[in-house]
C-alpha cells in the first residue's frame, strides 16, 4: 500500500480524474438505488401493512387485484381462522388547494377487519358514507370534517379519520365501509342479495387450510402477499428496468479502472524494470495496482454515498425516494469490489515486462 500512496501522490490530477469518474458512477448508482427502493415502497406499502399471509382472488383474474371479481358470499368457502373481504376502487378526487385532482385508491372494509389501520386522528368508520384517509393524503390539504365526491356516490363522503402515511400503485390511500365502496363503485346497480355484493379479494391472516371450488360458483385461488406484489402490474418491470441499471453501472466501473490502470501500466514500463532489475518481485508491484484500484474506488465511493446522501434531503416530494442503507452498503462494497477487479487486468502486463528490453 505504501508504493500505491506515494505514486497517487505524485501523480495526483490523474487519480483524481479517476476518482471523479468513480464518484459519479457511485453516486447514480445510489441514487437510482433510492429511486427503485421509493417506487418499490410505494406499489407494495400497503399491501404489506395489512399484515395478511394470503390473499384470494379469482383464477381469471392473472392475480390482478383490480381484476378480480368475487362476491361477499365466496367468504363462506374459504376455511381459515381470521380473514376479510376487501374491496378496491381506483379513482380520483378534487382537494382544495390542488390544481388537478388526486388519484387514489379506495379500499372497501368490512367492520373491524384486521387490516384496517390505527387512527391517528379523529375517529374509526361507525356508519355509511365516512372514509379515513392515509396521511399522505392529509399532507395535501384534506382534514377531518372535510367532504369529498367519491365515483358514483350520490352524496359526498366525509372524512372522520387519518392514519398513517401509506401507498398503493403509488397512490394515497382511503379507507370506508363495504356497503359505502360498493356504491362508490357500482352505484345504484342492484343486487339478488347482500351475499350477492361484489368484493375483489378476500385477505387472510392466518394460514387458509383449505378453498372450496364448485360447478356452480366461479373458481378462486389464493396467494401469499409477497407473491402477490410482484404480480401488480408494472412492479416486476419497474424494479428490473431500474436494477438492471445498477447492474450495468458494476460492469462500466470495471472497464473504466481497468482501462486506466492498463494505460499506466504501459506508460510506467521502464520504471517497472527497473524495480524488477532491483530484485522487486512481480507480487509486490501487482498488489501495489490492486491498492491503487481499490482507494480509487474507496474513495469515489465514499464521496458518491455521502453527497447521494445529502441529495436526498432536498429532493422534492412528489419524487418517491427511499434510502436503503444495508442496500447502499452493499452496493458500496460491489462497486470497490469490481474497482479492485479492473485493477487486475494490469498484472499480467507486469509479469511480462523484461527488465532489460524496458530499461533499455
């Protein structure tokens, strides 16, 4: 290491070109990092924090939620120890102080369903036409008291509740009763009987020992929640468009430290025969480019993770951003890992040097 420290020092405004380039790689690297992790959070958010083991919704549905179409009385064939229908609508609607309306997505519970949040504010739903609302949704002007035109809902609906800040398919949430969603949703569309009432899913929490599917009923399946998210649309793309990325960003740090310690290292060909006509082994000189590789990106990295740090405190917050920092670690250690990697190609070029065809 020390041969490496003294010939950074010497040849300063090379390394630091270098280590500028390293900086740069790092710091998108993290910040697409943070982007991934932010729209992650915000597809799945909710879903994890109904804290349900399994979700069932119909077989044609390609495990959409929004595709899914079940009936309350579907309730009844699905054997498990504490579960819930739920229903989901995707709309939009008018805040003061918001020049365009705000899309939302408008979830129907049953009374006491276990997924239903903590209020932080106000009051639970007691009766029809009352929603509680994420707190995210709050941040935009709405307030307890407040009423708001929801789908096909004839009456306004009132906001008595909000709890904590949540997504889902990157929208705030809202919370009301059964009977309200499915006027919100269907209108005055009438039904044979309550057990005839559309829902979209039915949530466990417990593991659901077993389904019953006949001839006369359509087919339902069910999922456990992590398979689940990955199935809503655009989840899976969005994080593979955004990882592959990252990933290409590795294979662009190699190339980068190798090309540029190869070209030192041909540059540095006599003084390297000269080291060799002292007696100083190909080892020594092939692990001071190592270190060299390694504190160019070492250092590159640090400066990258820490002002990606600092970029995310004033990033605007409709940008959805979330810093990971076990992720950021490891990302760190691949990027300084692959660093060192490029630095490797240089040492074949050392053991090849003939002291005296060098020295001249």
């Amino acid at each position: 290491m020390f041969l490496a420290i003294k010939e950074m020092k010497f040849s300063k405004f090379r390394y630091v070109l270098v280590i500028g380039v390293m900086f740069l790689i790092s710091y998108l690297a993290f910040i697409l990092s943070g982007l991934a992790t932010g729209l992650s959070d915000q597809f799945k958010q909710e879903a994890e924090d109904w804290g349900a083991s399994q979700i069932v919704l119909s077989e044609d549905s390609n495990s959409v939620f929004a595709a899914s179409q079940l009936k309350r009385k579907d309730l009844d064939r699905v054997d498990s120890s504490d579960k819930a229908p739920i229903g989901l609508y995707s709309g939009a609607i008018d805040v003061d102080g918001q020049d365009d309306k705000v899309n939302v997505s408008v979830f129907g519970a049953s009374d006491n369903a276990f997924y239903l949040p903590e209020i932080l504010e106000g009051n639970k739903l007691t009766k029809e036409n009352q929603i509680i609302i994420s707190q995210n949704l709050a941040d935009k002007g709405l307030k307890v008291g407040d009423k708001v035109k929801l789908g096909n809902l004839e009456n306004e609906v009132e906001v008595v509740g909000i709890f904590n800040k949540t997504y889902y398919a990157v929208t705030p949430v809202i919370y009301t009763n059964l009977e309200t969603w499915t006027k919100i949703k269907y209108g005055k569309q009438p039904f044979a009987s309550d057990g005839d009432k559309p829902i979209n899913a039915i949530l466990s929490k417990g593991d659901i020992k077993s389904i019953t599917n006949n001839d006369e009923d359509s087919k339902i399946k069910e999922m456990d929640i992590p398979a689940f998210i990955q199935k809503m649309p655009g989840y899976a793309a969005q994080n593979l468009t955004l990882m592959s990325m990252i990933y290409f960003l590795f294979v662009i740090v190699a190339a980068v430290i190798g090309i540029f310690m190869y070209v030192m290292t041909i540059q540095k060909t006599s003084i390297f025969g000269v080291m060799k006509a002292q007696g100083i082994s190909n080892g020594f000189i092939a692990k001071s480019i190592v270190w060299q590789s390694v504190l160019v990106g070492f250092i590159g990295v640090l400066v990258g993770f820490v002002l990606a740090y600092l970029t995310s405190m004033i990033l605007p917050e409709a940008m959805p951003f979330a810093i990971d920092f076990k992720q950021w670690l490891l990302y760190g250690a691949v990027l300084i890992l692959v660093s060192a990697l490029g630095g490797l190609f240089s040492i074949r070029t050392v053991a090849k040097v003939d002291p005296i065809k060098a020295i001249g």
